[in-house]
C-alpha cells in the first residue's frame, strides 16, 4: 500500500451540487487520491438543517451546522453554500487559516473577487472556481493558463442554460416566451421567480468573472451592461430566422477602444441576433457554450451542460485534484493575473451591427427619410426589408441592418426615429454579434 499524506476537506454546503461532490468525493477515494498524490479526507459537511432531506444519502456524522469549527483544521474548503454571506466569510476564515479554497459562487466572485484573490496571495494560499462559470465546461483554467501567453480579443459566451432553452423553444418550435417559460420551469430549467435568470443578472455575474479572466483585469459585476430575454417575441424570432439569425442571450467580454481612443475592456449582456453558420448557433436546450476570439490560437469553441449537479460536481472535484496536487508539490498558491488593469468601458462605446425594426407611414419618400436619419447619425445602413405590416392599415414594416457602427450613434439614431412623424413605432433593436 502507497504511504500517502491525508489531505482534510471540509465541505459547505450539501445541496444539489454539493451533495454530488460528497458521494463522489467518498465513492471515488482512493481513485482520487491516485490523482491527487495524497488521500483526501471529507472531515465534515457544513449544512444548515442536518435532518433535511437530500437528493444523496449522506453519512450522518459528516453533518453539522457548526461551518466555522469544521474549517478550522481544514487543508482545503469547498465553498458551495452560494450567495454572498455567510459564503464570504467562511471563505476568508479559511484562506486566513491557511487552506486552499474551492468555489462555485459566481455571485460573490463578481461582486468580491478581487477582495478574495488578495486574501489569498497574501497568505500563499490558492482560490479554485472552475464551477463558477459553466458547470461542467472547462473554461476558467484555459482562459487563465492555457491561453496566458496569448492576447485574447473577444468572449462570446452562452451561459445561462434556462434562458437559451427558452430561446430555443421559441426558434426551433415557434413557441411564444410564455410557452416556453412554461416548459422550461416543468422541466425545472427556470425557477419559480426566474428574475435571476430571464434578468440577465446570472449572466452578467458570469461575464464578469470571464471578462477578468480574458484581459487580466479587475472587473465588477456593477459595471457590466445588463438586459434580458423578456421582451422578445415570436414575431421577433420569425424574423431572425427569416434573416439567417436566431436570438441568443450572450455575454459578451470584449477588448475594444473607446471613442476617446481609451484600451480598455466591455463586458455586456444582452439577447443578439447570432448568424446561423456561427457555432453558438447551434448550441440548444439548456446547453452552455464558450466562443474565445484570441490573437494567436484563432476561434475556439468550449460546449456542454451548463448546469446539473452532478455535472457541476466535476468540476469542483477537479479543483479538488488540483488543490491537492499543490499540497503535494508545495510552495506557495498561484494567483489571479490582474496585471494589465484595463478599465471596463460604457456600453456606448462597443461597435457592432444591429437589425432595427420600424412601423413607418406607408407613402412616397418615407424610405429617403429614415435612411437620412441613419446618415445624420454616422451609422450607414447596409440593408433594407420593406413589406405591408400585417394587420396595419396604412403602415409598412423597415427592417434596417447597419454596417459596424458605434452604440452610441444608433442609441442617436434611435432617438431621432421616436421623434420622426413617419415612424408609428419601434419594434425592436437588436445587436447582430459574431460576424466581425
């Protein structure tokens, strides 16, 4: 029998996800500690209630409600208690006291990493968050190891299982978005408030986290532009796939130069019409995917579940392998890249295209019009649709796609076509991504 070192893991949390990283965590032992070069010990599980009932049946006497006694001793924690507090604490505790720290909580990440990572490089200890961002998909260590020699130009990423399966329903069998949110909480993809989701908020949390990673800088989750699914409608999506388009709820981290020729970076969320022949597009249900953009190594494509416990389970538990390695190995815990520090710029300054949608008085010269509106504003029209509005006596429908303009020339644009007596109404503006 090989003599190992014990390795003591202490676990926060014993929910979906935390309960899968248990039973495996036992189950696969000595497998684990073939990996890892030393036997990982689960000392204990933090919970609030040990006689609630879970998914996964669990050794009694590894459950407690005492969180701060069970870390102190502890090797490694794995923090999957989610939210803010008492997750940042028990995290600080436990970095002070010397052990490595696995983490899944996107939340606190986007709102305090910089804070947690500094604690950390402090102490020599090490922050693991493969989970935070896509489950299953391996993206956090190939942002931040395997492309570190690289410069990355732009993160297209679908993140959020529960709002790309709607939007799928939506495209592939023309449901309406109440019908798909329907389907989607029976499925359990959408939550009894799916405000965090259908928000953009679980998104945007993500983006913050991949926007760092990418260019190496400190980004806050309040700094990142956020819209949501909850506008879009059927007719939307038919006309997206009349145009060779569908919808997706994207984050966005992007490394682009402002209007007063500042580098920095953008991060954004928001619902943007995808070309049908770009990878993301065929990325459907509740799966999750990652487009990288980077200068050297060309487009890359990361893909799979997003979400599920025991999916999340594997990532946390090669977090686990890697902590563990380190332990072994010694010295001192490796930490963030924040050396480049680019500031995080405002949504006007990104430059796309976008697909703008208009009601507009059905007469001669109206066509001139809108087109000089688009000139006035420095954004040049590429493209335009024009029929009968259904169902609307005396109007036509304008679909206007733009050449690469600047976000705060269409938002000019736009202003002027609300004040323009030939336009009844703005459908909708839609970002077109992927196609640069």
């Amino acid at each position: 029998m090989i003599d190992r070192r014990t390795l003591r893991v202490a676990l926060l949390g014993a929910g979906s996800v935390g309960s899968q990283v248990a039973r495996l965590l036992l189950e696969h032992r000595e497998e684990l500690a073939a990996r890892a070069g030393a036997d990982l010990e689960l000392v204990g599980i933090a919970v609030r209630d040990v006689s609630a009932p879970r998914d996964v049946e669990l050794p009694r006497e590894l459950l407690t409600t005492d969180a701060e006694s069970l870390i102190v001793g502890a090797d490694i924690v794995i923090e999957l208690i989610g939210g803010i507090e008492p997750a940042k604490s028990l995290i600080l505790q436990a970095v002070n006291s010397g052990a490595d720290v696995i983490t899944g909580n996107k939340a606190l990440l986007a709102a305090h990493g910089s804070e947690l990572f500094d604690a950390t490089e402090q102490v020599g200890a090490s922050l693991y968050y493969e989970a935070s961002v896509a489950a299953a998909i391996p993206i956090i260590r190939p942002l931040r190891d395997s492309l570190a020699g690289d410069n990355i130009n732009r993160v297209l990423a679908i993140v959020n299982g529960s709002t790309n399966f709607i939007l799928d329903r939506m495209d592939r069998f023309g449901d309406s978005m109440e019908e798909a949110s329907k389907t989607a909480f029976e499925l359990g993809y959408l939550e009894a408030d799916p405000t965090l989701d259908v928000d953009g908020y679980d998104a945007a949390q993500k983006a913050t986290i991949l926007a760092s990673l990418a260019f190496h800088s400190t980004i806050t989750a309040d700094g990142v532009h956020r819209e949501g699914i909850r506008d879009i409608t059927a007719e939307q999506m038919e006309a997206a796939r009349s145009a060779g388009y569908v919808i997706k709820l994207l984050a966005i981290a992007e490394r682009i130069v402002g209007e007063d020729g500042t580098l920095g970076v953008s991060a954004r969320v928001y619902p943007a019409l995808v070309s049908r022949d770009h990878p993301l597009a065929s990325v459907h249900g509740g799966n999750n995917a990652v487009f990288v953009e980077a200068e050297a190594a060309g487009p890359l494509m990361f893909y799979g579940a997003g979400a599920g416990g025991v999916q999340t389970a594997s990532a946390v538990l090669g977090d686990l392998v890697s902590a563990a390695r380190r332990h072994v190995a010694g010295g001192p815990g490796v930490g963030g890249s924040t050396h480049a520090d680019l500031p995080l710029l405002p949504v006007d300054d990104i430059i796309t295209r976008y697909q703008v949608d208009l009601r507009v008085v059905d007469r001669p010269g109206v066509l001139a019009e809108i087109a000089g509106i688009f000139a006035g504003a420095d954004v040049s029209v590429e493209t335009v649709e024009q029929k009968v509005a259904d169902g609307e006596d005396g109007l036509a429908t304008l679909i206007i796609g733009t050449h690469l303009a600047r976000e705060k020339s269409l938002r000019g644009a736009v202003a002027r076509l609300e004040e323009s007596d030939v336009v009844h109404k703005i459908v909708s503006v839609l970002r077109v991504e992927g196609a640069k």
